[in-house]
C-alpha cells in the first residue's frame, strides 16, 4: 500500500520525455498545407517522413482531397433517415448500439 504512490507518479517519466521531445518533430505535412497554407514547410515535412526529394505529387494529392472535402454535402439525420437507400443500415445500428449499452458490457 505504501507504494502506490510512486505507481502514480510513474507516469511523470513518459510525460517529461515527450516534452523534451515534442519540439524536435516535424509538423504534420496536412496541418501546415490546409490550415497554415506553408507550401515550402509543408514540402519539407513530406521529404522528412517519405525520405524522396519530389513530392510534388503528394502535395497535389492533399489538394486535391481537400477540394473534395469543401465540396462534400453534409446531410442531417432526418435526411439520412428520409433516404430509402440507407434508413435500414442506420436504424439497425442505431439499435444495435443502444442495446450494447443496455446490455452490460461496459459493466464488465
């Protein structure tokens, strides 16, 4: 019992290791394209995580999901119910989650 503490407090140690760490790794290639519109830094970050000096086509690749994102429809559930092509996929699980809840699995 006297040690529990020290349990505890054990998890200072990988916390204090990524701090030390954290500021010595890249950006994420996405983040700094998207949000922070840093195509040079961007560019860096992928040569560092893919070891290749063109990545031109990556990059492109991130652009070009990004447009599709921005010109993706959001539906709201009562659409998603309305569509006769999806209503039996969502209500069944809808249901199914429900009754895992009820169930007693997060009990165990």
């Amino acid at each position: 019992e006297s040690r529990w503490p020290y349990l505890f407090g054990a998890i200072i140690v990988p916390s204090l290791i990524q701090v030390v760490v954290l500021p010595f790794l890249p950006e994420s290639p996405r983040y700094l394209l998207l949000e922070k519109h840093n195509t040079s830094k961007a560019e860096k970050a992928f040569q560092t995580f893919l070891g290749k000096d063109d990545v031109s086509y990556e990059i492109e690749e991130v652009l070009a999901e990004s447009r599709v994102q921005r010109n993706t429809k959001l539906v709201s559930i009562l659409q998603l119910l309305r569509t006769r092509a999806v209503r039996w996929q969502v209500i069944t699980v809808v249901v199914t989650m429900g009754c895992y809840q009820l169930c007693g699995l997060n009990a165990v």
